[in-house]
C-alpha cells in the first residue's frame, strides 16, 4: 500500500513513550481506505488511535493502523439540538472544543480527554460525573473479517463504566469509522457536582456556569493534577476504581473509617483506587525509570528510557498488594499491547 511504513517505532505514538517498533504502519483516511487495506494481507494487525490508553510490552509482531478519518458532517439540526457525524480520526478535545464554539452542551465534563474521537465509545470515556454514552447516538464501524460497514445503535453498544462491547464481545472486530452525538442547544442538564468542579466555580465567583465555565473548570483541574503526557508520559488512570459489596464495605470501614466510597446501588459501592494504592504506600514512588505520579496515585508515568515491562511488573505488585491488604481486585483500564 502506497502509505505503508515498514519496522516504525511507536514511540511517539503512544502517550506513555515507550520505544518499541511494530512490523509497519499503515494510516488509513476513509472506509475506502480500510477496505483496500483488508484485502491485501498485512495480518496480524492493530488499530491505533492517539495511544493514550495502550501500554506496549514488546516490540509488536503486528501492523498498525493509525485511525486519520476526519472531518464533521451536521446531519439534523433544530431548534433544540444538533445531530453530528464525526471522523473516528478527528481529536477528541477538539470535538469538544467545537461543540463549545457551537454553544452546544453534552460534552463540556470531557473536555481536555487525550485521544481520538473514535477510541471515546471503545471504554465509554467518562470525567466528572458524565460519559460519552449520554450525547452518544450512534457509530460505524467495518466488520474486519467481512469488510462490511455495520451500524451500532447505543443499546448495541451495551455501554458500562469504562466499558463497551468493543472491549468484551467483540474486542479486535471492529473498526470504528465515524461516530454520531446528539449536542444540546442552550445550557441544560449541567453537571457541577462532581470533584472539584463547584470548588472552582465558587472561586471564581461563578454562581450561574455556562457550558464554557464548566469545561474551563475541568480543564483548570486536570492542568493542575494530571501530568502532562508531553512532559511525563502516562495513559491517565491505570486502573478502574473497583466496586465491592456492601458487606465488604462495612468490614473495611470499620477498619478504616476515612475509607471514601461512593454507593452505585443499593448492595454495591465504588472505592477510588487512587486511595487504595495511596494508602499501601505507592503514591510518588519513582523505581528506576516508572513511578506512581505524586499527585495522582491512579496515574503511573514513565519518565524516559523505560521499558513497558518494568511499568507491567509495578502494575502487578500495586494490584497484589491492594489485595492483600484490603481484599480487594483492581483490574487495567489502559489496553496492554
Ligand atoms: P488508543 O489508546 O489509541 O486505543 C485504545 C483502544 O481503542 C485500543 O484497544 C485500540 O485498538 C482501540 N481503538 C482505537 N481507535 C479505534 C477505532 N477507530 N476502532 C476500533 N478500535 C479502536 N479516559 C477516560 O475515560 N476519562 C478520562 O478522564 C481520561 N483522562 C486521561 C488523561 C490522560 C492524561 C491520559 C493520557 C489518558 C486519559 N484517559 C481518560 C484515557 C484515554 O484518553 C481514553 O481512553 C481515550 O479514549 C483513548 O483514545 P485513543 O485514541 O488514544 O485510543
Ligand atoms: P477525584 O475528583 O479526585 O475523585 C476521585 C475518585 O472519586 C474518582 O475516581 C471518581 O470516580 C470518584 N468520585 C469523585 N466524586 C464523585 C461523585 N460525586 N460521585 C461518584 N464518584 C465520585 O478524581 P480525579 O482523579 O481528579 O479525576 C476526575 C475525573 O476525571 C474522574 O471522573 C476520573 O474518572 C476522570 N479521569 C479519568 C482518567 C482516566 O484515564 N480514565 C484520568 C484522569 C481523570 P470516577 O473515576 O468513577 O469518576
């Protein structure tokens, strides 16, 4: 194929910058594109958004399809809302940023998310209290063994915390084309409740937050917390935040009565995992090259000339040890190539 690259480093393709080469790369820019690509025999193969929620362990036997499909089609719009087709390809701040200049709402909580806009339904991405989920309508995606372009309804999607159909069922079938949302005209249904979101606006003396205020107000956030990907690399939260039973919960308050919790239902509560591995004393740990971040305990960094094993192997010792001492599972969010 005439954009193919042979033996790439991957380095600057994934926002934890660990240097491994794949067998070739191939950028594909429309559906056209990807079926060309399915007919001729680079196989075995994986597809690559902006890679900042992929941990590569080895140099890949595989080829890479780096998703570029652009471009924003207004398919319906009314007094109320707009209905948008995006480029899997387009980036994912940037679509919220467009919505913005819009004067669209639906999307403002996600500002600032790294990645592409078609990886956002892959794990449902989610900040401050809201996932793509709600805005979402629908995606097109090719099936890889047959080449045929497939519909996905929302319901189809069976989407769940840091999760999609994508990542289960039909984990490494499909190629995600285009997605669809549906973006609110007017400010309505605004989120402020969650994180520090209310602590910003009330500093800034904001009583009645528009849509920019709430996405300035995450962005102002994430700026001061999270490590900057071009500066340390990381792929964001490491892990998902568990969810154990009541029972368990109450066992493990009465032990540790600061112990913050969140309750999803009435027998099932979400227990940040950042404070389960701050409290078994990881937070801030640097180990050669890898580390915990020392602001985020959730985020683990790679600070240069590191190996993804060696960041794999910390992974497991932090999961092993919140086993041990709290008797609890904590499982990857990020994809372990
Ligand atoms: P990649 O890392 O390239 O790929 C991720 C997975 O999706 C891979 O399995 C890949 O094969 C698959 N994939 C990608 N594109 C396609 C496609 N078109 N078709 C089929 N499969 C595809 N996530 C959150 O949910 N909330 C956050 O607040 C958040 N904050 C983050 C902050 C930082 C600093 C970082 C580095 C990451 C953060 N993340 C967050 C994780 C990450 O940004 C998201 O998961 C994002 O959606 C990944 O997009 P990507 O294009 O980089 O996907
Ligand atoms: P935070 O606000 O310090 O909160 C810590 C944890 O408590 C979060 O994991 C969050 O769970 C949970 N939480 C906070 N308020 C809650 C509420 N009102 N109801 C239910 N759960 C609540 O978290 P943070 O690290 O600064 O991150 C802020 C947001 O950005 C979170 O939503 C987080 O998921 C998201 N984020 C995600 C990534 C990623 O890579 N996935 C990276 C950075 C930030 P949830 O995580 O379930 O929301």
């Amino acid at each position: 194929m005439h954009n193919l690259k042979q033996e790439v480093s991957l380095k600057s393709f994934n926002t934890f910058g660990f240097d491994v080469n794949c067998k070739g790369l191939i950028r594909i820019y429309s559906i056209s594109d990807f079926q060309r690509f399915l007919n001729h025999s680079f196989k075995p193969f994986k597809i690559l958004g902006g890679g900042s929620n992929i941990l590569l362990t080895k140099n890949l036997n595989d080829y890479v399809v780096k998703n570029e499909i652009k471009g924003f089609d207004i398919l319906e719009e009314d007094d109320y809302q707009i209905i948008v087709k995006v480029g899997a390809g387009e980036i994912w701040h940037q679509f919220v940023m467009w919505s913005l200049a819009h004067k669209l709402c639906g999307l403002e909580n996600l500002a600032l998310i790294p990645g592409t806009v078609g990886a956002a339904p892959m794990q449902n991405i989610g900040a401050y209290g809201v996932e793509q989920e709600t805005a979402f309508l629908s995606l097109n995606a090719i099936q890889i063994e047959t080449g045929e372009s497939h519909t996905f309804s929302k319901e189809a999607c069976h989407f769940g915390y840091r999760e999609s159909v994508f990542k289960n069922k039909f984990k490494d079938q499909y190629f995600i084309t285009h997605v669809t949302y549906c973006l609110l005209k007017g400010e309505q249904n605004l989120h402020t409740h969650y994180g520090a979101i209310q602590d910003v606006l009330n500093l800034k003396e904001i009583h009645k937050p528009s849509v920019v205020d709430i996405a300035e107000a995450v962005m102002d956030i994430r700026n001061s917390k999270l490590p900057n990907p071009k500066e340390i690399g990381n792929a964001g939260s490491f892990f998902k935040n568990p969810v154990i039973s009541t029972t368990h919960y109450a066992k493990l308050k009465s032990k540790y009565p600061t112990m913050p919790n969140y309750p999803i239902s009435s027998d099932a509560v979400k227990i940040p995992a950042a404070w389960l591995i701050e409290q078994t004393g990881f937070k801030g740990l640097i180990r050669n090259n890898i580390g915990v971040h020392k602001n985020q305990a959730l985020v683990l960094v790679h600070y240069g000339s590191g190996d993804g094993n060696e960041l794999l192997s910390l992974a497991k010792e932090i999961q092993n040890k919140v086993k041990t001492v709290f008797d609890i599972d904590i499982s990857p969010e990020v994809n372990i190539w």
